[in-house]
C-alpha cells in the first residue's frame, strides 16, 4: 500500500504537469477550432511540388488519432473496421479515454476541453506489419531492462528528478515516440529546402534537421537525443533513416516510447493529396524486439501554426513531484 500512495501522488501530479505544459494552454488561445484539419486544400494551382521539382510536403500538419497502436484482442483477425463498425465503436473508444471521466480518489488532470484526440480510422491498429497488430516480442534481453527499470520506479519513483522520465523533464519523447500520436500537441511543422528537411514537433519543441543531400551519417560515437537522420527521394516517396540514437531515454510502451540505442528508425512520408500526408515508420531495435515492426500514422493538413511548447522554462511539475514525494516520506508511505 505505501508503494500505491508513493506512485499514485507522482502520476497524478506528473499527467496534472503534462497536459498544464502544452503551450496553447499556456498561450491562452487554444480551442479545438484550431486544430480542425483543413478544408481549403493547397493554394490553387498548386502542384504539390516545390519550385525545384520534390513533392511538397511542407506545412502544419497532425497525425493525432484515436486508433490504438496495437490491436485490440477482440479485434484480433480483424484488419479494418467498415464505417458503420468505425462510428459505433469511435463513440466507446471516446468515452473511454475522456479525462471527463473521474473515480473515486483520482482527481484527474485536466478535463477533455484540453485534449486533441482526432479520430478513430478504419484500421484496427497503427501497427501494420506483424499482420496480426501486435508488437513482436521482446527479447530476452530488453524485457530484462523493461523489467528492471519497472521495479526501480516503483520502488524509487521520485528520489531525484534522475528517477523521473525524459518526459516527464521536458527533454524528448524520444525516438520512435517524437512522431508517434497522442493526446495533445502532437502536430508538425515541415519545410523543405533542396539539401534539407525540417520537421518541428510540437510536443516538447523537438526539431529535426535532416540533410537529404547524400552526405553519410555521423560516426557512430556521436550520438543524440534524436539519433541522426539521413533523407533521400525514392520516386515521390522522402525515406528517412535514422540511427546513433543515445541511450538515454528507455521506455517501451510508455508516454516516451523510446526504444533505446540499438533502434534503428526508417521513415516513410509521401504525398497523396491536397491534405494529405501518408507516413510510415519502420522500428528496427534488435536488442528489444525480435524483430521489427511498422505503423502507418497517416497526416492531415491543418490550418493554424505550431505553438510554442514552453515546457523546460515553466516545468513546476518536477519540484512539486519531489516535494510530494518528500512529503509521503515524512508521513512514512
């Protein structure tokens, strides 16, 4: 029971920090009106090509969606939803996930005003390849890591800010986790020059420069937040390659979904319309799955600009976890 008390007042503080931090908060302005995906299409004329000749991809776009990574097991089998499975099943998954929801002793975070969910789409699950919408195993290896940095924050979920996430301290989401969808604040900025890609992340204000001019990776002793990515053209499609990732960030399946050093990333963006963006990630981490594995997170153009994610200069969540954390001690929990 002490161990319950200790982890529930840092989780509740930590997801009351992480919704209060997103900036359009912050900013005072933010509705669900802004994040209405777009209706006006590209500027007219436009032929979805940059003046130099590369498919267009630049713009504020989201992959925000209520489609669950993995397969549901009562989905199992089951690839797609028809549209009338879709729009029963979007209304329970709504309900389900709403932070409108309360139970006795939890008070939440902030109500579902806040949220950016999206929407439910025909596919049972991003994951695509295994073709059952599940992630392949873990190795033994990585399930030994998973399990042991569980049990240390169980134990210890708040002795330093060390103990708390990458996350939770306004560094990165991590790699695959910086593209990958979520609650709020998951919409990108992409521009494009003829040697480079840009894509700003709203959530946490990652940024990733990626040269697309045929120069090779960095040795792989130099290794970042985000790993170093390498882009090239295949016909209309932009792959992008990533590896030299640090090992700082380690969380499977949690709010981060960083995989570790080991992963390799292979990104897929191609155009397939005014308003769209077909994205596919591939995550190959041969010391924690037994194999790799590939979503598609689908994006759509929306009107409006990225807001600025002001999370390192107003993180008043760490001090106050550790505080409580401090206070639960002192009460012998």
């Amino acid at each position: 029971m002490a161990h319950a008390s200790r982890i529930s007042s840092a989780r509740v503080i930590s997801i009351v920090f992480l919704a209060a931090l997103a900036s359009p908060i912050a900013a005072g302005g933010q509705t669900a009106d802004r994040r209405t995906p777009s209706q006006g299409g590209s500027p007219k004329g436009s032929s979805l090509r940059t003046s130099w000749g590369h498919p267009d991809l630049q713009g504020v776009w989201t992959n925000t969606t209520t489609t669950p990574l993995e397969r549901p097991d009562d989905l199992a089998g089951k690839a797609e939803l028809t549209e009338d499975e879709r729009g029963k099943r979007s209304a329970e998954v709504a309900a389900r996930v709403s932070f409108d929801r309360r139970s006795a002793g939890n008070v939440g975070a902030y109500n579902e005003f806040w949220m950016e969910r999206g929407a439910l789409n025909n596919r049972t699950s991003l994951i695509i390849d295994p073709p059952d919408g599940k992630f392949p195993a873990m190795t033994p290896a990585g399930k030994a890591r998973l399990d042991a940095q569980t049990a240390r924050r169980k134990d210890h979920p708040a002795d330093s800010w060390l103990d708390r996430s990458a996350y939770d301290r306004c560094i990165t989401r991590g790699v695959p986790g910086v593209m990958m969808p979520g609650f709020y604040n998951h919409n990108y900025q992409i521009l494009q020059t003829q040697t480079h890609v840009v894509l700003v992340a709203e959530m946490i204000h990652d940024a990733r420069i990626i040269p697309i001019d045929g120069r090779p990776h960095l040795p792989s002793t130099i290794q970042q937040w985000l790993g170093d990515s390498r882009g090239r053209w295949e016909g209309d499609t932009l792959v992008v390659e990533t590896r030299n990732v640090n090992d700082k960030a380690f969380d499977p399946g949690g709010a981060l979904f960083a995989v570790g050093a080991s992963v390799r990333l292979t990104e897929r963006f191609r155009r397939t319309g005014p308003d769209t963006i077909d994205y596919q990630f591939t995550v190959d981490a041969p010391e924690v799955y037994t194999r790799p594995w590939t979503a598609s997170t689908p994006m759509q153009r929306i009107d409006g600009a990225i807001f600025e994610y002001a999370c390192h200069e107003g993180n008043h969540a760490m001090p106050n976890i550790l505080s409580a954390e401090r206070a639960n001690e002192r009460d012998g929990k």
